[in-house]
C-alpha cells in the first residue's frame, strides 16, 4: 500500500469538489461522494477520481457506501463536508422545515457516515502509510456559524453549533485510539452554490453578500487548508481551525427581508 485512501462527502460541487482535486494532487486514493450523479460522473472524468452516488440522508444510502468502500480496501480518512443552508428569515418567522432539512444534512449525516465508516478507519489506522505514524482521519468541515450566531442565521447556526458539539463527544469518545478527530471552520468563502441555495435562487441576492468584501475565500482556499492539515504527521491534531478572509472579521454577512413580527 503506497497510498492513503480517503472519501469526501458533498463532492458534486464547491468545497467538496475542489477537495477532491486537491487530495488527488497530493497523491490520495480519493472517492467522491454526492446525490447528483450527473456532477459526479463529470468530476470522475476530469479527475480520474472513484465517484459513489449517494443519499446521505439515507441510511440504506450510506450502507451502500460503507459496503463500496470497504470492497476497495483500507480507509484512511473521512472528509464530512456534506451541508447546506436554507433560508435566512427570523428565528420567528423562519420555516420548521427548513431547519429540519438543515439539521438533517449537517448534523445527522455526519453521525450516520462517521459510525457506518468507523470501523474501515480502524482497518486503516492499523498501518503506517509512507512512514508516518500509523493514524486514520476524520475531518469535519463546519463553520463559523456554529461559534457565533448572527441575525437571520437560527436554523443554520443551531445546526453547526450542533455539529461542532458532536465532533468535540467524538474527539473524546476515540481518545486512546489512532485516529484524529479535525475540525474546519470556514467563515466566508464564495462558491457557486451555497448562497444561491439559500436564497431560493435569487442570484442579485447571493452576489450582494460579497459587496464589498475584497478578496473573499474560495472553494479552493478550504480545499487547500483541509489537505494541508490531512498531510500532517500523524502525530498532530488540529482540534478546530477557523479560516476566514483577511476582510470579514467576526461579523456575518447574511442578505435578507426585514424582520416582520407575526401576527
């Protein structure tokens, strides 16, 4: 085995997809997973990378995932970057629904992919690849919304304050075992989709949340962070890493209607 083998969650665009290029640059064995297969088959015909469609919502979706990856052997990381918003309303006047589909992507996905891909990870830690300490990965992307909360952001930051609560149990719960629990932040990045998404489409909306800001990060600049900190000795664990643009301090950025109390 002369490569580490690794899989990242949300590969059909963005973050997920510039993480996929990034990790097969770097020398990884790297399969990409997302619901859209059309994206997927695209990415696996640029990049050459193994591609697997999948519901990550769904956990016979997931099982199938886990079986897929344990046919091409040993694990050696997971890349949680699955997730969404949706919706920037009020926490009154937001919708339920909304925040359910939120919760279930940024939070129970990684619960469901993290246990169902655990014990691959245990095979995977058990070697030591290229002479590093032998360790496996697992490395969520979160946000800065889940360590400041802002206006109109309720439903997304309860979801990544959750997810970032989970990834701190797991830390605990796997201390004593090889494997690195990693933690991303990103604060402000602009990507093709995730903005768009959550204003229901509205691309004046999603190009108005960049005004002004100079230099906003990219999809590539999180990709580049998350194989940085993947390329580690195995030794070193980067618990959290927020990473923002030099131009957005703490404060978010987040277009919407003005609040109207319900009647």
């Amino acid at each position: 085995m002369n490569k580490r083998r690794v899989v990242v969650t949300g590969a059909s665009s963005g973050i997920g997809a510039a993480t996929v290029r990034a990790l097969l640059a770097e020398g990884w064995d790297v399969t990409g997973v997302a619901r859209r297969a059309d994206r997927l088959a695209a990415l696996a015909e640029e990049t050459g990378a193994d591609v697997f469609v999948a519901d990550l919502t769904s956990d016979s979706d997931v099982a199938a995932l886990r079986s897929h990856l344990a046919a091409r052997g040993p694990l050696h990381a997971l890349v949680n970057n699955a997730g969404g918003a949706f919706g920037t309303d009020s926490v009154e006047a937001s919708s339920v629904d909304d925040w359910a589909r939120m919760f279930d992507i940024n939070v129970l996905a990684v619960q469901r992919v993290t246990s169902a891909l655990l014990p691959l990870l245990r095979q995977g830690a058990a070697e030591a690849v290229d002479g590093d300490v032998a360790h496996a990965d697992i490395l969520t992307v979160s946000s800065t919304a889940g360590l400041v909360s802002y206006e109109g952001g309720g439903g997304y930051n309860a979801a990544k304050f959750a997810v970032h609560g989970v990834i701190g149990a797991l830390r605990l719960e796997l201390a004593g075992e090889p494997i690195r629990v990693l933690e991303i932040a990103p604060g402000m990045v602009r990507t093709d989709e995730f903005t768009l998404n959550r204003v229901g489409g509205d691309h004046q909306r999603a190009n108005s949340v960049y005004e002004g800001v100079e230099h906003p990060l990219v999809a590539e600049d999180i990709a580049t962070v998350i194989a940085q900190t993947l390329g580690l000795p195995g030794h070193i664990n980067l618990d959290l890493v927020v990473v923002r643009p030099v131009a957005q301090a703490a404060q978010h950025k987040v277009v919407r209607e003005p609040l109207t109390p319900r009647n």
